[in-house]
C-alpha cells in the first residue's frame, strides 16, 4: 500500500479484498476514528468483539506492519486533542500513592509558575496594562475551562477600568457574538485559550480584528491560534500530567496581570476603599454592617398600660 494515503482512503482500498471480520473493523473506524485513535489493541479489539491476533491482521490488511503503526497513523492530526488522553493513561500505568499524586501535581504548578515568570515579556506586559486601562470597555472571552478563569479576569479589572463585560456566558457563542457586535476600536477584547483550544474563542478573536478591534491574548505561546490573531500577547505554561491544562499558572497570570493594571491606576486606593465601603453590609464580621436587602428589625410592641404607669411612677419617684 502506497505511504501517505488517509486511514479512510486505505480502508475504502482494501474493503473488496477485507474478510467479514475486517470489514465489520473497517466500518467501526471509519465510524470512529477519534475513539479509535485512542484505543490500545485490546480496547479495539473487544469494541468490536474480535480477538487480538485479528485485530493485528486488520491492520496487516491494511498496509501496515501491524497495530501500533495503524494507530499511530490514526492518531496523526490528533496529536494536540490527544496529547492529555496519552499523558494520563502513562501517569495511570505507573503505580503511585494519593499522596505522590498530590506533590506532583504541586510540582507541575510550581514549574509551570516558574517558567512563565522566565518568560514574560516586559514590553508586552506594558503594553497589556496600557491597554486596558485606555479602552472605554474591556471584554473577556473565554470558554470551557477558559470561562471560569474569564469571570476571575472580570473580577479582578472591574474595580480599575470604566466598563469590563465577561462575554463567556451560559448564552454560549452565539451569545458573546451579540455582545461583542458593539465592540468599538476605543475597546479591548480579552480572549483566553489553552490546548485543547475551543473554536469559538478563535473565531470571535478573528471577527473582533476584521471589524479593527484589539485583542490581548492570554494563551500558551507563540505555536497558539490566537497568537497570530492577537496585537499583544501574555503566555503562560499551562502542562499538566493528569488534565488537559494547569488552571493554577494561567490564574496566576491573571492575578500578575490585575495587579498590575491596580498599580498603574488613577486612584487606586480610593477605589479600593470607596468599593469596600459600598461593600461592608455584605462582609462578615464587619462592625454595624447589615446587609441592605434585609428587612428593618421588627419594632416593640406597644406597652401595655400597666407598665406604663408603672414606669411612670418610676421616674417620678427618682
């Protein structure tokens, strides 16, 4: 069989001359090639209720010299979706504690924290901070996991800068569209994206810069698709043995980056304390603070006369 052919062009080659058995596996790739991607031999195999000797031949008929290439073909073009599934199932064939999870968790994070802070751009660090606070209304755009961290970004520039709209809503893409339809050169678009990157957050980057708006991106390096589309750029080293991505360092960008733009802000202990007054009714353990939206407390009763009087004789006698 000739190199360079797709998994489905080599199986609509091969499907003539395939034995029933084969031709049942053929139909099941071509059904699911990104499940089948993921699959060692033996998951393949009893997917599809065959023995292991047989799925080896299938891949024989194929072409190939046997199982591992055939996948290994199967998963090209899949290399980046793929890249968590593979590093999980070798963190799960090693034998390891709770506890050895734990401390290696905390060791990718704290590599990961260290090798953004060696890798930050002074420039692009200015120009990040000077751009959000000279636009007239910043958006943020993130979704999946990045739609959390968005609402974290909001949280943290809302108190420095005139307007800051989370567009990573339960309204979906669609929804952000809308909003973002009214962006205007004098605005900023936020957009958050780590692999596995989600679509959407591309596609309204690229409409956001074909109507003249500036993006700042926060992603994971140059190699990004955001990159390209984004006039300033803030990367963060987000790898992880057990998920797609480390949320930690990207929420300690974001927190880098938030204090930043309150360190270079008009006023920004005024705002801090004017924001934590309004504030004080709904913090607990603060002095007089009762929440507004609470009803007034219930006022005494009318005394009745007897107490009355009887108060009364009281102050008279004193």
């Amino acid at each position: 069989m000739p190199k360079g052919h797709s998994i489905s062009d080599r199986i609509a080659r091969s499907l003539p001359t395939l034995t029933p058995a084969h031709r049942r596996m053929a139909e099941y790739v071509l059904a699911n090639l990104f499940r089948a991607a993921t699959m060692r031999i033996d998951e393949f195999a009893a997917a599809v209720e065959v023995s292991v000797a047989t799925a080896n031949r299938f891949a024989r008929a194929l072409g190939f010299d046997g199982y591992p290439q055939f996948r290994a073909e199967l998963v090209r073009g899949f290399e980046a979706t793929l890249a968590p599934v593979e590093r999980l199932r070798s963190e799960l064939e090693r034998p390891a504690t709770v506890a050895e999870v734990f401390a290696a968790s905390l060791e990718d994070a704290a590599a990961n924290a260290e090798a953004t802070r060696r890798g930050i751009d002074p420039e692009a660090c200015e120009r990040a901070v000077s751009a959000i606070l000279a636009a007239q209304r910043v958006y943020v755009a993130g979704f999946g996991a990045s739609g959390f961290l968005a609402g974290l970004l909001q949280h943290g520039l809302e108190m420095h800068c005139r307007m800051v709209t989370s567009v990573a809503g339960a309204g979906g893409a669609s929804h952000a569209a809308r909003q973002l339809f009214k962006l205007q050169p004098s605005d900023l678009l936020i957009v958050i994206a780590f692999p596995r990157y989600v679509t959407d957050s591309i596609e309204l980057a690229e409409r956001v810069r074909s109507r003249g708006g500036q993006v700042l991106a926060l992603t994971d390096g140059p190699t990004s698709p955001l990159a390209p589309l984004a006039d300033i750029a803030l990367y963060a080293q987000a790898g992880n043995r057990l998920s797609a991505n480390s949320d930690a360092t990207v929420l300690a960008l974001i927190e880098a980056l938030c204090g930043a733009v309150a360190h270079r802000a008009e006023r920004p202990v005024k705002a801090a304390a004017e924001m934590t007054e309004f504030l004080l009714p709904w913090l607990y353990g603060a002095p007089d603070a009762e929440p507004a939206h609470r009803s007034a407390p219930a006022q005494p009763a009318e005394p009745i006369a007897g107490a009355t009087r009887g108060r009364s004789t009281n102050t008279r006698k004193s």
